[in-house]
C-alpha cells in the first residue's frame, strides 16, 4: 500500500514539474504583435459575492466566455459541454433529463442520485440551490449560457450549506451580440429544439428576454422528454447612484422518462434498453418551476449597499417503481450586504435568510397510476447566516479572510401519524488566503470550510422505513486547502493555471439502496480525503487558431469507518480534455477529445466503470449575410468513433445495476439567424 502511494506521489509531481515545463516553454515563444492583451485585473469575479477581481482572488477560479462560433455550433443540450474542458469540475451527462446531470467539483457532490449535491448553482444571480442544499439543473439551458465560472474548492464563507463548489452561470449577452438570435436545429434521436434570443435598451430600460423549446427521444428506451424553458430582465437606473435589475425564469418539463440504471452485462450488450420495473411504472418526472428575482444596488459615499431577493415555485409529479412522489415547493431568499470603500481595508458585512417549505405526499405506484396514501407531510427548512469578509493589499501581496455563521433548522410535520419533529445545526466556517503578483503571473494559496446539511429527501428517506426526518444523520464538514499559479505570456496569448488541492470531509453522507427498485437511503459513514492537481492552459498562437488543454489527477479515498482506504465511488482519478479550433474567414472548426479514467462505483470497490475517450467536432459557416441578416449553417457530431462507453452511474445501486450508458455516434444539423 505505501508502495503505491509513493508511486502515485511522484507521478503527480513528474506531471506537476512537466506541465510547469510546458507553460514556461509556451509563455517563452513570441505571438503575433496584433494580439489583443487582456488585462485579468478587471475581471470581477462575481461568484465570491463580493468585488474580488481575479488578479486578487487566492482562490481557484474557472473562466469561460462562449464564442460567437460556439454559441452557434454547440448544441450545448447539457452542462457537460460546456464544462469539460475546465479542470476540477465534472459534469456527467446521464442521457436522462428525468434525473438531470451529475455533477461534483474536486470529489464533492458525488453521492447524487438526482439533481446536484454539495455544489452551489447560480444563475443570472438566482440561486438554483435552495436552503437544504438541492439543485434542480433542468432549469438551466445551457445553450443560453453566455459566460460562467466555478470556484473549485469550499466556499461556506460566500454561499453557506453545501457549498463545496460554486457553478455561477450569466444568460446576458454582450454588448456587441446581435440584437435576435434563432437558432433551429435537429438530429439523431428525433431530436430537434428551437431557440429565440433578444437584448435591446428600450426607453432607458436594459432588456433581455430568451425561449427554447427541446424534443426528443431519447438514446435509451423509455427516455423521451420535452422542455420548455425561458427568461427575462430589466434593468433600471434609479437616479446616478443606484441600480435595480429584476430577472424572472421559467421551465416546464411535461414529459421525462426515466429509464433507470443497468448492470455491467445489460449496459455492454444492450446498452439503449430501459430497466423493465422503471419503464412499466412508467418511472418519470413532470414539473413546471418559475423563479423570480430583484437585486438593488446603492453607490454611497462610505461604499456600495447592495439588497437582493429571490423566490422559487416548483410543482413536481415524480413516478418511481416503489412510489408515485408529488411535491409542491416554495423556497426563496434575501441578501443584504454593504461594502466599506473609506476604509484602509476591503470590507464587507451582511446578513443572509434562506427558507424552503415542501409540501410532499408519496402513494403507491400502481402501474404508473397513484394509489393509496403512505406519506403526507410538509417539509420546512430556514437558514439565517451572518458574514464578513476583509482583503488588505500591500503593493502585489493581498491578504483576504472571511467567516460566516449559520443557523438552519429543519422541521416535518407529518399528517398521517399526527405528529411533528424538528432538526437544528449551527456552523462557523472561516477562510484566509494569500495572493501575490509577479508582473503577469500570480501565486496564491488559501485555507476554507464548508458544510453540507442533508437534503429533505435525504433526510425522509429513512433505513428501515418511517416517516419523519432521520434522527441520525449529521451534515458533512469539509476543510480544504489549496495552492497554485496562474498567468498570462507578456501578450496574453497564453492563460495558465496549476493548482495543488487538500480535501479533509469528516461524517460523509453515503448513499445505499435496500431493495430493487427501492428508494436511495443515506447513512453518514467516516471521513474521507481529496487531494490532487489541476491544469489549464488556453493558447492562441494565431488570430486563426485557439487551443485549450486541462487534466485533472484526483485521489479521493475514504479515511476510516466500514470503507477505509477504498476509494470514494463515482469520481475518476484522472480526465484530460483538449480543443483544437480554427476559424479562417467563413469557415468554423472546432474538434475536441475528451478522456475520463476508470473509476469504481460502489463504496465495497467491487466493480469499475472503464475508461473512455471521445472524440466530438462542430462546423460552422458565417459567409451568407444581407445587410442586417446572417446566417449561419452549422452540423455537430459527437462520440466520432462510436465508442461504447457509460457516461454516468448510479452509486451503490442495488443488484449491481450501476451503469448508465452514453449514446453512440450522434449529430445535430441546423442553422442561426442573426439579426443586428
């Protein structure tokens, strides 16, 4: 065992010391003079909630802002193909819109059998977490996507509960994005989707509107599904000084087949079929979700006030084999915050209030039909938090530390058994970090915490039945430490990153099943670490060209309990990504590979899910144009070769069905309309 530990060792600081090689034999090569530098300093990062500009932030922090070519050739129908080719975050496709994408960020969020865990979600500054920890992805499309940014690592001090991660989308376009946009397009699987995009300044009011309309039949059997999702902003200047934008979102899914895992054997020989005990319980999802949102912002001579407020409503019918589940929800928020700009030192204070409240009712599942009543209860979940955040800069050197504390409680009343229980946690998490800046590069490191309460369902689905919340079960705690640079070449023709990562996780939440078909139960079993090594490079070595290269290398191995030293299920050791793209005058090229090591699926380590490479290419030409009018053709074509491979897994599945298969080779045809 030391053995190979020290083996692992030295192969990460040989990639380590290589990739350092790399990046400083890149950075050395001249680019053409006509490149345009950019200046990191000006970027904002807007997931720390705070005014933090890359060049200051001691944290690791993804960037990704979509080409015009991108926005047009990439389907984009999930999160993954956005994401990646950034290091530390994974996000696995399942080919079921019913259960959405998996999603974690340097190990954390892997137990998800649905939805995301652990990781904090926002959009457009609407936070799709709710105050138990819960993200519902499908109200994200990601083809709407302009720019985003992830925050690799525990960020309590920014977002509180379950926040081992930050996902931070923006729908806005920019300022020189065609006024409409339409985009129509179809493929493989009957799919076929129709999208609208509109910006425009209207009497002094900043409007944004976006639509999409999605169809398909999926790869697998018994996975068809429809979606409907939209948005829209105004933003208002109230007077010199202050600011208001309201934002509402909208998605509706009628129709989400679920077609459930598979084992090893059904997964290799017949990988498109649906497990039967789902497709006769006609196992799905059908929910329509709205979100509403208002963030005020107030210049005042001490500093900036800023207020914002969101609201959530989500009616849900959810078909499993052991149940026919409903759940209407209503979950929101309110943040308030002031930074201090008169003082010697950065600062902010502010307050924060969460709360959810579930009214959830499960009966049998006859057939696809509900039957008789066994649960009915009303879930609700508060969270008050406090926080403060300070950054001092010493000429390069700035020193940046935080603590927030939070208080949530948890309470079900239950009208079957005429009775009402509660749960409280309390949580102090602190941060600190260094960063200093030697011309264009920048060496950071930093100390932060999260927490990671259960989720209601969590919480319901008790081992040995029962309503009410488990008694036993305890949040997850995490400490994290990390360290790296980051930089650009003299001309801004090279961005670079390394980071070194240290995740210590005490009282994990590990998922199990106690029957086929049966509902995902959660224990809290020993402590696990994560430690690892990221690296992204984006090059542009000529005004035609743009490379992007990232690997991950992640050891994620439980610590003590029942599973020590196993390997935390459902996170791959090791992924690389590259992108090769060239765009010469109306022709667009894009060709990407991505490769995912193998990486077991039970916490017992029985059984692997095998590594895979793919290889996706996208084409596009912006040559037919009328005055105002362009338009674009494009064709995308993705798993080239045709490699049968699972995309995803469901951990610690019973009977061994782990195994969610990816689709084989498949493409989407269409064409954009712009309008300037």
């Amino acid at each position: 065992m030391n053995i190979t530990i020290r083996i692992q060792q030295k192969k990460v600081l040989t990639l380590f010391f290589s990739l350092f090689l790399l990046v400083s034999v890149v950075s050395a090569q001249s680019a053409d003079p006509d490149t345009v530098k950019v200046d990191l300093d000006e970027i904002r990062v807007e997931a720390t909630q705070s005014s933090i500009t890359i060049g200051q932030a001691p944290l690791s922090v993804s960037t990704l802002n979509r080409s015009s070519f991108d926005m047009t050739a990439r389907p984009a129908e999930t999160m993954n193909e956005l994401t990646f080719s950034l290091p530390g975050i994974w996000v696995s496709n399942r080919e079921n819109h019913a259960l959405g994408e998996r999603m974690t960020i340097r190990g954390m969020g892997w137990r998800s059998p649905f939805g995301v865990r652990g990781i904090t979600v926002v959009m457009d500054d609407i936070p799709l977490t709710v105050a138990d920890g819960q993200t519902i992805m499908n109200m994200v499309d990601p083809a709407m996507v302009q720019s985003l940014e992830v925050l690799r690592g525990p960020s309590a001090t920014f977002w509180g509960n379950s926040s081992g991660g930050v996902l931070y989308m923006r729908t806005r376009p920019s300022v020189d994005s065609p006024s409409l946009s339409i985009r129509s397009y179809g493929g493989s699987y009957s799919t076929m989707k129709h999208e609208i995009r509109w910006h425009d300044l209207v009497n002094g009011v900043r409007l944004q509107a976006y639509g999409s309309y999605s169809e398909s039949d999926g790869y697998r059997d018994h996975s068809a599904s429809q979606l409907i999702r939209g948005g829209l902003s105004a933003g208002f200047d109230l007077g010199n000084r202050s600011t208001l934008e309201t934002r509402f979102a909208y998605s509706g899914m009628p129709k989400g087949e679920h077609p459930g895992s598979l084992s090893k054997e059904n997964a290799a020989e017949n990988p498109s079929m649906a497990w039967p005990a789902f497709a006769n319980a006609n196992a799905g999802k059908d929910f329509q979700q709205m979100m509403l949102s208002a963030n005020f912002i107030q210049s005042r001579n001490s500093g900036i006030f800023s207020l914002s407020t969101h609201g959530t409503y989500r009616d849900l019918s959810n078909p499993l084999p052991f149940g026919f589940i409903s759940v209407d929800r209503l979950a929101g928020g309110t943040r308030a915050a002031f930074d201090f700009q008169t003082l010697p030192i950065d600062l902010q204070i502010g307050t924060e209030l969460k709360w959810q409240r579930d009214e959830r009712q499960q009966r049998v599942n006859d057939q696809g039909r509900p039957g008789n009543l066994t649960i009915d209860q009303t879930d609700f979940v508060s969270n008050q938090a406090l926080f403060a955040q300070a950054a001092v800069q010493f000429n390069s050197l700035t020193l940046n530390t935080g603590l927030r504390a939070d208080r949530m409680y948890f309470s079900v009343d239950d009208f079957l058994d005429d009775n009402a229980s509660g749960r409280s946690f309390y949580s102090m998490n602190p941060s600190a970090g260094i960063n200093y800046r030697f011309s264009n590069l920048r060496i950071f490191a930093n100390f932060s915490t999260t927490f990671e309460s259960p989720t209601t369902t969590e919480f319901k689905n008790r081992p040995g039945g029962g309503t009410g919340f488990n008694p036993d079960l305890k949040p997850e705690k995490t400490i994290g430490f990390e360290t790296g640079l980051r930089g650009t070449t003299t001309n801004s023709s090279v961005e670079y990153e390394i980071a070194l990562f240290n995740l210590n996780i005490r009282d994990l939440i590990i998922p199990f099943e106690e029957f086929d078909g049966g509902p995902t139960l959660y224990q809290n079993e020993g402590d696990t670490r994560h430690y690892g090594v990221e690296f992204h490079l984006r090059a542009t070595p000529a005004p035609f060209i743009s490379m992007e290269l990232m690997y991950t290398w992640l050891d994620a191995a439980f610590r003590d309990g029942q599973f020590d030293g196993n390997k935390v299920p459902g996170v791959a050791t090791n992924r690389a990504a590259a992108v090769l793209s060239l765009n010469h005058r109306s022709h667009g090229l894009s060709t990407e590979l991505e490769r995912v090591g193998s990486y077991f699926v039970d916490s017992m380590n029985t059984t692997r899910n095998d590594s895979y490479l793919l290889f996706n290419t996208r084409y596009s030409f912006s040559g037919l144009s009328y005055e105002k009018w362009s338009i674009y053709p494009f064709i995308s074509i993705n798993n080239i070769f045709n490699v049968r491979y699972n995309t995803s897994v469901s951990i610690n599945a019973f009977g061994g069905r782990f195994f969610e298969p990816g689709a084989d080779r498949h493409f989407r045809a269409g064409i954009r309309l712009n309008i300037n």
